[in-house]
C-alpha cells in the first residue's frame, strides 16, 4: 500500500462528511432525537439513502485500487478506509450532534440489502480490528492458510449474521446477540494475531539467516 496515511485521512474525511449528511437527515426525521421506534422514511428518500451507500463502497473501492497495485495490498488498503471512515462517521455524529450518548446505543448500519442493527460499540470493534490488520499486514510476505481463510469466513458470516437478526417486540429497541457477534470477532482476532505472529517469526528468522557468521 502506498502512502497508507493518506488513505486513512481521505477515509476519514469520508466519515465526517457522511455524518454531515446524517445531521440532516436526523434534523428532519428525528428533530426530538434519534432512537427506536423508528419514524418512518418516505420511498424515494429511502431509495436515495440506498444509493448513498452504495456509492459510498464504490469510492472506498475505488481508493482501494488507486492505493496498491496487487490484489493483497489493495484488499488491506480496503479494510482501513472502511474502517477508518465507519469510526470517523461515529467520532462526527458525537461532535456533531452529542449521539450516541452511550456506545450500547442501537443504530441502523446499513441497508443493503435490508437494515443491519446493532450498537455502535459493535461495528466500532469490527472496523478498529480491519485498521488494525490493514496496517498491520499490508507489506508482502503474508501465508493465507486454508485454516485461516476458512476463520476469516466464519468470523464474516458470524458478525453479518449477527447484525441482520436482531430480536424484539415490534418497534422497541432490538436485543443484539452479543454471543454470535463475540464468537465472530473473536475468531477473527485470533486469525489476525496468527497471521501477524507467523509474519514477525518469518521476519526475525530471515534477518537472523543473513547476518554472516563471526571469526572461529
């Protein structure tokens, strides 16, 4: 990744615009206060929310592909622009308007393809664990095992899974499974310390190999 810096603060510039937006929107939906039951949103307005965030992915991609030129250090570079802007969305929301006032606060994180719920203390985590392993590991001499891809996958579908079924009465404040969502992370934390592990053993070894050997 060249220039990882810079990513980070084009990310978080991202993050700070987008809750600019959403001070608007709070200003005109929820003018008492965001919280659960939700007001409705009306459909064309929803359909704009909708492509708001795709296009946001699209330019997190986009200076993905500009930041590296092979495959892996652009998949890095991805996960720390998505992090950082997603933290940087909350930091502005806090600056902006005083929300959430507790990190437990449910939010809506996302639409596509139907509403992800959650507290903001959990996509906070998840995207301070892809900062965290963007630029930890975006240099070249990383060993994807099967195992790891295969606890990388299960972390994914544990954490998705966890912020697309929320449970609760109709219009209250949804329950988070907290246990699928901590199985999740954890998985993939401990795939991020192994890989930053074996890297740093392969590192150390490979410079204790090329010092050349001293007078007998």
């Amino acid at each position: 990744m060249r220039h990882p810096w810079i990513v980070v603060i084009y990310a978080a510039a991202m993050g700070i615009l987008e809750a600019a937006v959403v001070v608007y929107l709070r200003r005109i939906y929820y003018p008492a206060g965001f919280g659960f039951p939700l007001s409705p949103m009306e459909g064309s307005i929803l359909r704009v929310e909708v492509i708001r965030e795709a296009m946001t992915i699209v330019m997190l991609v986009c200076v993905a592909l500009i930041a590296a030129e092979r495959p892996w250090g652009r998949s890095m570079a991805f996960l720390v622009a998505f992090g950082t802007w997603d933290v940087l969305y909350y930091a502005g929301l806090k600056a902006f308007l005083g929300w959430p006032a507790s990190i437990f606060a449910s939010d809506i994180l996302f639409l596509i393809p139907r509403p992800w719920v959650g507290p903001v203390v959990a996509p906070v985590l998840v995207s301070m664990l892809w900062i965290a392993a963007g630029l930890r590991l975006h240099r070249a001499e990383v060993r994807i095992r099967p195992i790891d891809l295969a606890g990388v996958l299960a972390a994914a579908m544990l954490v998705l899974f966890s912020f697309l079924t929320p449970v609760g009465r109709p219009g209250a404040d949804p329950r988070f499974p907290w246990p699928i969502f901590g199985a999740g992370y954890l998985i993939g934390l401990a795939v991020l310390a192994r890989i930053a592990f074996s890297r740093a053993r392969r590192m150390k070894t490979g410079r204790n190999l090329s010092i050349p050997p001293g007078p007998l």
